[in-house]
C-alpha cells in the first residue's frame, strides 16, 4: 500500500489532503467533520478585526449549472461568503476545543490569517500561536482588496514582493512556527512574489492559487445576482489554470519551493495532477461545499487507489513529475517536423457532417446525408473533427500508429459514474 505521508514546510502530514479555508473549517463542529474524514490537515477560516469582514452576505452560494455539479461533472461555484463570523478571540476558543481530537487524529492546523497594519499582523499571530501547527497567511482574499481602504489586503499584496515580504518579516518577528503564503493569480504573474519568498526564507512555502472573483448578471432585471456584488468565482474548471502557476513558480525556482496547490482541486484526479505538477499538498473548498465532507475520504481512497495501481510507492514518488516533460513553446515540434492525418471509420461514420461544419482547413469531404472521407493532402492534423464526432468515428495516426485525442485526466470523472447529490 502507497504511503501518502509527505513534509510540507518542515512538518510531516499523515497524507497530502488538506481542507481549504472556507465554510467546511467555519468553526469547531465543522472542523471536527474535516478530521473524522480523514484530511491530513485543516486551514481555519481567515478572522478579522473588521466587523464587516465578519458578516457574510445572505444568500452567499450559487452553484451554477448545478445538474451538472450533481452528475459529478464540471461546474462553477459563485459565493460571496466572506471571512470568519466570529471575532478572532472567540475563534481562538473554536480551535482550541478540537484541538485534542487533531492531534489524536495526526491532522495539522493551518491557521488562516489576514488583516491590514504590520502591528496587526503581529498581534493576529500571536493570539493563535498557542493552537496553530503553521501559518496560512491570506494575501489573496479579493475581500481584503475590495474593504481594505487604505491599507493593503489580501490579492493587492500578491502583486507586490515589497509588500509581502514585509508582512512576512512581522509575521517571523512573532513566531517560530511554519509559514506559508497565500497567492492569487489576478494579482498578474505571482512568480517573483514566489522567488522573493524562496531567497528571503521568510516562509517555508506558498499556496497556489486563490478563486477568482467574477460577475453573474440576472439579464431578466439587468442585476447582478445574489448581493449584487463581485464575488469569488471557482470550481473545478480552474484546476488547469492553477496547475499552470504551480508549474511556472517550481520552474522559477529551481523546484526548489514547497507548494500546497488549490483552485479546482474537485477529486482525486485534480489532486495528483496538482501534485505531477509540482505540490506536495493540496486543498480543497469548492468540492466539500458541493458535496459535503465525504468527498475528503474518497478523494484520499482513489488516490492511495492510483498509486498503488500505478506502483508507486509514495506521493514522494510523483511531486513534480511532469516538469521534466514541460517543454518550452519554441522547442515544441510544429507541423513542418510532425503532421498526424485523420482517418475516419465507415462503420462508425453516421454521415451527421458536425465535422465538415468545424473543419477550417477544407480537409472533410462530405454531402449531406452521405458517410465522410478525408482529403488528406488538406489535413493539418489539428484534432478537431475527432473530438467533436459524436460517434467517434475519427482519430489521428501518425506513421500508422493511433494518437491519443483524450487523456485520463479531467475528462476522466466522465467514466466513473455520477455522483450522487
């Protein structure tokens, strides 16, 4: 059986499945739900001094295209659930009640914080030191951005290395324990808040990547929905987008950095893509708040599932494996060095021409009615008519050999059955 024990930022998680900081950390009970599922660690819900960063919205959640989310397919979470409700004294008290149970479970506490002013910052740290195993500190929350005022919160601080980096320092000032960064994608290219981070060791690694914050519009009334407002915007379509940003701040550095990746970690498949991609640990909001808690359970059971498939003897063995495969734009072979042809099967062909509509190169020969052939001197190779063929009646060769035009990654989930709402 593949060991699932990895060192994240100094410290040894039983397995690599950590709940993000969101509605399933929001207090003891639903902390306690996270542990019984078997995570191998929590990061609590980011508290603020503010008041109003308190006081979430109501409704805060739609979940658009939900009979897919039901089906278990692909789906976008709109919220604009905001920080903690509770003041950071009485959320100290949450934590400190499960404490017993995560240590008897072996589940790491990541305390989330965010506020405005270095003195802030410092006094924030020290009030949860006594029931923290690490820091997350949140320079991503679009929230933060929007009510800070004059100060800089959250996602404007991922923009700036200066910013950060002081942050950082108060935050080292006050304690001991771990630390790492939370970074958001919309503050532009987070590389070099990345390397900063590594050359200052001022943290012992960072999280990749926030939600990003959308605008759905009711155009019946020409309003925006739930509050009316900007809200985050997230879910499992992002996970490639995420996995981008890991890939790009391990390759910045050296592969030299420590990565919790999140952003559309939605099951089991995201999470070891993630991981090829350069993470050690991963988390998850969007998929708890769709499903519920046991999502945790059975993304851990599928991974320990794959890896002991695929002979791997620990999540070790896959961190960052795809990097050495990750080629350059100017070093990927063009159609000058490789040209694959379509090739349609007769029997399969049901004469529907959706794939002569979609051909821009004039290589489909169709009439209506009539089974397809393929003008091979016009063929790019491009895919498309293959992937679009509801009977599959096309594929790609290449020197008589088949290419593939799906991979068991994302489109995977398609085959595992639905999930059950």
């Amino acid at each position: 059986m593949a060991d699932l024990s990895v060192t994240f930022g100094g410290i040894r998680f039983k397995n690599p499945l950590i709940a993000a900081s969101a509605t399933p950390t929001r207090n003891g009970e639903a902390m306690q739900r996270c542990i019984q599922a078997g995570v191998g660690g929590l990061v609590t819900k980011t508290p603020s001094f503010d008041e109003i960063e308190r006081l979430s919205p109501s409704p805060c959640f739609y979940i658009m295209y939900p009979d897919q989310a039901r089906a278990g397919r692909f789906y976008s979470l709109y919220t604009s659930e905001q920080l903690s409700e509770f003041e950071p004294e009485e959320y100290v008290k949450e934590i400190q009640a499960i404490r017993p149970m995560a240590e008897e479970q072996n589940c790491k506490i990541i305390s989330s914080i965010m506020t405005g002013t270095i003195e802030q910052w410092k006094r924030m740290t020290e009030m949860f030191v006594p029931v923290s195993d690490m820091f997350e500190l949140n320079l991503a929350c679009p929230y933060g951005a929007e009510l800070a005022g004059e100060e800089a919160k959250g996602c404007l601080i991922s923009a700036s290395p200066s910013l950060a980096r002081n942050i950082l320092k108060a935050v080292r000032e006050v304690t001991d324990l771990p630390i790492i960064a939370k970074l958001s994608i919309e503050a532009g290219d987070i590389t070099g808040v990345c390397k900063s981070i590594l050359d200052d060791q001022l943290a012992q690694g960072v999280h990749l990547t926030h939600r990003f914050t959308g605008l759905e519009i009711d155009i019946t009334t020409g309003k925006p929905i739930l509050s009316g407002t900007l809200s985050g915007y997230g879910g499992p379509w992002m996970s490639p987008i995420s996995r981008k940003w890991i890939a790009r701040a391990m390759q910045t550095t050296g592969q030299k950095l420590n990565i919790c990746g999140g952003g559309g970690v939605d099951n089991w498949r995201d999470a070891i893509a993630h991981i090829m991609a350069g993470a050690r640990t991963v988390q998850m909001a969007a998929a708890p708040i769709v499903f519920g808690y046991g999502i945790f359970s059975e993304t851990l059971k599928k991974m320990e599932r794959f890896l002991d498939n695929h002979h791997y003897r620990s999540v070790g063995e896959i961190v960052g494996m795809a990097l050495d495969h990750l080629k350059p734009l100017d070093q990927v072979p063009r159609r000058d060095q490789v040209r694959p042809l379509s090739v349609v099967d007769p029997a399969k062909c049901s004469g529907c021409g959706q794939c002569y509509e979609v051909c821009f190169f004039e290589a489909i020969v169709y009439r209506k009615g009539e089974k397809i052939s393929i003008n091979t001197d016009r063929c790019e190779g491009c895919g498309l008519c293959t992937q679009v063929c509801p009977k599959d009646a096309l594929k790609l060769v290449l020197e008589g050999k088949e290419l593939p035009v799906t991979w068991a990654g994302a489109r995977g989930r398609m085959a595992e059955g639905k999930r059950k709402a």
